[in-house]
C-alpha cells in the first residue's frame, strides 16, 4: 500500500539534533511532510528549522500564534491541525526514525479496520550523565516494546496491566502511525494540561477508541537519543515530582472514564490507579487516615501494586 504519511515533530532546545531527526524522516517516499512545531527554543533551533524548510519543500515550519512555549501536548496538538496526510506518524526532535519504521504499516494499512499501528524504540546513549540516569530509572532496557503480537482491545487491556500475561512495557509514540481520519472521528487530542506524561495519557485513550495492532515488535523500527537533557529521566523514581506527575496522568484518565462510561473493569483498575497516586501525594497522618478510609470502600488498594505507590514516602 502507498502511506501519505505527516510527521510531526515538536522542537524545543534540541539545535545539536534536528537535523539528524528530519534527515531520517526524509528518507522516507511515503512521508509528505514533516511539521516542525517549534515551541519558543532558548537555544537556535528556530534557525535551523528555518534553514531546513529552505532544504526541502515537504519541510514545513510552525509556531503558536503568539510565539510562546506552550509545552509538549499543546504543540503536538497544533502538528495535528496543520498535518495535511492520510496518517500521522510522530518523533521527537532528539529522535530519529531507521530505515524499517513504517514496513509494517505497508502491508497492515491495507485491512481498512486497522487504525493504528506500533513497533519498538530503541536507545542510543548521547552522554554518559544521560546513560546513567537512563539505567537507573529504567534498567538495562534497550528496546521497549511488548512481549507478544496483540491487537484492538488486547492492546488497551495491556495498557492497563489487564492481560492474562504480561504485556510488556509501554510502546512509544515514535512508532507509532495513525489514520488521521479516526484522529477526527473520535476528537483526540494530547492534553496540555500535563506537561509530562501527555504522550502516556494520548496513547491509553487512542487504544480504547481505536484499533491498533502490534507491528514490528522485535526489533527498534527508532531510536530514543538519550542525553544529558531528557526531562523524562530527571525525574527519579518514587520522587515528589514522581508521584506528582503521576497523580496529574491518573487524573486525566479517571475523569476521561468517568465521561467516557467505560465499564466496570476498565474503570475500576483506572479508579484504584488514581486513588493510590492521590493518597500518595498526601502527607503525615492524613495519608494513612486517607488509605485507611479508601480501603473500607474499595478492599483492592490493599493489593501490592495500589499499597505500594499508596503508602510509599516520597524522596525528594
């Protein structure tokens, strides 16, 4: 099949790797364009977005209206109103796509039930402070993917952690590719109100409204450029900033829930999942009285994975 593909591309402060990151979605024919959103860079990736523009012509420059930075999800968002392609493809501007990213999809887009389609990310470590503080937040992983071939609502039960079998860590939005058309059908957007995590929240509600379908799974179809800057891993884990951030996700998607009516099972695991990262953004006696009082209500928070993060102390 031929893909009219859009690639978005939110930049912000990554002058040193734009360029590789565009080059590679440009070796792709099935790529029409490439919308760099630009996000009020304090470094001079502006200038080079505008050099790269004169390079190619399927190389398109935006900005918000008022030339301010409006973070990760709002500028996304703005990529989704200008993409022109029948699908939508993604990368990060300190990222970059290898030659097998869109193989699956030549052959899977061809069954029109198929809405979405996701491989595995690997590494490549950029500076030792950015390895270590990848190792230590992740391990040793150097692909994420999921552990075997799934689709439609396998994909979101795995998400959730629902499966009868692991279903692996989560894919990531850089391979992923998506038909526009469901994009508009079902009004999906990233939401700017989480600073991180907004690619986290967009992929869990997309699963339960779309159906995706595992496609190169093992083996890294991109490359997640690991540096002394990622501001996923300065975050460390079971810090404030941790739970934090995850309260805000957990949030997001208990209220999407709540308006989406999704049934029993789904919503409770969602519910349980927000409760404890509530509980676990309180403080002294308050924290205990809280679970304490949840648990008579819902007796699943006293399992491991809700107990943990529940009554876990925050490092700082």
């Amino acid at each position: 099949m031929a893909l009219s593909i859009s690639v978005i591309m939110p930049v912000y402060n990554a002058a040193q790797f734009l360029e590789k990151s565009v080059h590679s979605a440009l070796q792709f024919e099935e790529v029409q364009e490439i919308l760099l959103i630009e996000d009020a860079s304090t470094d001079h990736s502006l200038s080079i977005c505008e050099k790269l523009i004169t390079e190619d012509s399927r190389i398109k420059l935006h900005q918000h209206p008022d030339k301010g930075n409006h973070g990760a999800g709002a500028t996304r968002n703005l990529g989704l109103e200008k993409a022109q392609s029948e699908f939508i493809a993604f990368l990060d501007s300190d990222d970059y796509y290898l030659p097998n990213r869109f193989e699956a999809e030549k052959m899977m887009f061809n069954n029109p039930n198929i809405e979405g389609v996701f491989g595995a990310i690997g590494v490549e470590y950029l500076s030792e402070k950015g390895k270590e503080e990848f190792q230590n937040k992740f391990k040793n992983t150097t692909l994420t993917t999921v552990n075997y071939n799934a689709e439609g609502e396998e994909v979101f039960k795995g998400l959730l952690g629902l499966t009868t079998k692991p279903f692996g860590t989560f894919f990531h939005l850089n391979t992923l590719t998506i038909r526009r058309s469901v994009l508009q059908k079902y009004n999906l957007k990233f939401n700017e109100k989480l600073r991180v995590h907004q690619d986290s929240d967009f992929i869990i509600k997309l699963a339960h409204s779309c159906y995706l379908k595992s496609g190169i799974i093992d083996q890294a179809i991109a490359i997640r450029g690991v540096h002394d800057d990622n501001r996923i891993t300065k975050i460390k884990p079971y810090s404030k900033k941790f739970y934090q951030n995850n309260l805000l996700l957990h949030q997001s998607l208990y209220e999407w829930s709540i308006a989406e009516k999704l049934n029993s099972l789904y919503s409770k695991r969602i519910q349980l999942n927000y409760l404890s990262f509530k509980i676990a953004n309180e403080t002294g006696l308050k924290k205990y009285i809280s679970y304490c009082i949840n648990c008579l209500k819902y007796p699943e928070l006293l399992k491991t994975r809700y107990r943990f993060h529940a009554l876990m102390k925050p490092t700082i």
